[in-house]
C-alpha cells in the first residue's frame, strides 16, 4: 500500500521519523544528554522514532488489520503522545543542556538538533491535524477532540508525577497527589480499552459515564488548584539559592501543569456534553 507513504498523513509520518532520527543522532553524537532531563529527551525522540517508523510498515505491508486492536484509535493517540513529547524535549533540552553561549561544533549540534526537535513536533502535530475526527464523526474516539484531550490529560498528569517531591505529612497535599493520581488512573483506562476495543463490554451507556467522570474530575483538579499552591508555598518566595533541581521550581511548575489539566478538564466536559446531547 503504497499510498502509506504518498498520502499527507504518510508525509507527515515519514517527516517525523527523518527528524527524530536526526535530533537523537546529534545529541548523542556531542554525548551531552546526562541526567534525568537528558534521558528524558534521548528516549522521547527515540521511542518517536522507532514506533512511527513501525507504524509506517504495518500500514505499507497492511498488517496492521491483524492486530487484536483499534488502528485508528492508536495512531491518533499516538500521534497525540508523540507530539507532546517531542514538544516538551524540544523545550527541556535547550532550557537545560545547551549552557550559554558558545561557537564550537558541540554547540552547533545541539542547535541543529534542537532545530530538528522543533520541527519533528510540527510534523506530529501536522498529523494529529489531518487524522482528527470531523464533527460527527465518532467512529474513531481517541481522534475526536475529547480523545485527544484524554491523551494529554494523561501526559500531564504524568509531567505532574515527574515533578513530584515533598508533600507527605500534608494532608492537602496529599489529597491533591490522590487526585493526580485517580484521574490518571481512569483516563489511562479509557485510552487503554479504546484501543483495545473493551468498551462495548461496559453495561451502561459510556458517552454519559465519560461525562459525570470529566464533571467529577473538573471539581477534583479545581481543589487541587487550590489547595496545592496554597499549602505547597504558604507565602514563601523564590529561594536565591534556587539551582535547576530547586523543589521551590517543581511545585510552581506543578501549579501551572494543575491549571493546564484543569482547563483540559473542562473543555473536555463542555465537548463531550455536546457529543452526548
């Protein structure tokens, strides 16, 4: 099926694979990516790479009707993920790894890698445009708009586990690392049985399950929202001995990654109560 690779989907698929192999051969070539913010660049662009490039000789070979799983589901969450990922890389590496200013061939690497980065996610996010569901069209979830909401509601929610690291002890706290927690728990499952075609086996009505659960996880992150910059801080300023690992850092950008899925959150609720009414 030639048409895999000629199409502006296969485009878009065969650019992604070009750049992210481009952007993970120039990092490791300068064999500056240590730490927990580098690896998480190197395995990005690298899981990007290597499961496109597979999604690209299942639909050439067409092989891909004989997995046990909803094809258009998985692409379009993947491109979804894909594009988050590569997007956060594309803004951890320079932030992080690329120091001052400098003219060596080290330094050039890391830009052209980071140029390869930005456009990788161009590429992705090309995709997930040209496979998202037009109104109406509920065939495939996971490509409609509250689909697409579910995958990043997931990433963040996982960005918020990364960031995660002084809050035992503090019952509030506590209770907003519980609501990171269940509302990643249920939407992971929701993507988890869309792909893999378990839905029909829910006895009630799933379109008015994902509505009261997007309802109950809006006034679960909005106290989250609230509480988790009111006791994380408690009117504290930025230390002036704030490094890259500062925990002071972590938890603002905790509060900031708490209001994106809020707002998520709530878009998601207002989209899916018009799909159902």
């Amino acid at each position: 099926n030639l048409r895999a690779l000629t199409s502006w989907v296969g485009i878009a698929r065969l650019s992604a694979v070009v750049l992210s192999c481009l952007a993970f051969s120039l990092v490791a070539s300068t064999g500056e990516f240590r730490g927990s913010y580098g690896t998480w660049c190197m395995f990005s662009w690298c899981f990007c790479f290597i499961v496109t490039l597979l999604v690209l000789l299942l639909e050439l070979l067409e092989l891909y009707p004989l997995l046990p799983l909803s094809w258009d589901d998985f692409t379009a969450a993947f491109s979804m993920l894909a594009a988050l990922m590569v997007f956060t890389s594309s803004v951890v590496y320079p932030a992080t790894l690329i120091k001052g200013s400098c003219n060596n061939s080290q330094c050039a690497r890391q830009a052209v890698g980071t140029t390869a980065s930005c456009l990788c996610f161009l590429a992705y996010a090309i995709e997930v445009s040209l496979t998202r569901a037009k109104p109406g069209d509920i065939s495939s979830f996971l490509s409609t708009v509250p689909g697409l909401l579910k995958v990043f509601e997931a990433f963040v929610a996982c960005l918020i586990f990364s960031l995660l690291n002084e809050y035992s002890g503090e019952p509030a706290l506590m209770w907003c690392v519980a609501v990171y927690s269940i509302c990643f728990i249920f939407t992971l499952l929701i993507i988890i049985f869309t792909i893999g075609r378990c839905l029909a086996y829910i006895p009630c009505s799933l379109e008015k399950v994902l509505v009261g659960y997007n309802f109950l996880a809006l006034l679960m992150y909005l106290t989250a929202t609230i509480l988790w910059p009111l006791y994380s801080f408690r009117g504290q300023g930025r230390p002036n001995s704030c490094d890259r690992d500062c925990p002071w850092d972590k938890k603002l950008g905790i509060t900031f990654l708490t209001i994106f899925n809020l707002i998520a959150y709530l878009v998601d609720l207002v989209y899916s109560t018009r799909m159902v009414f």
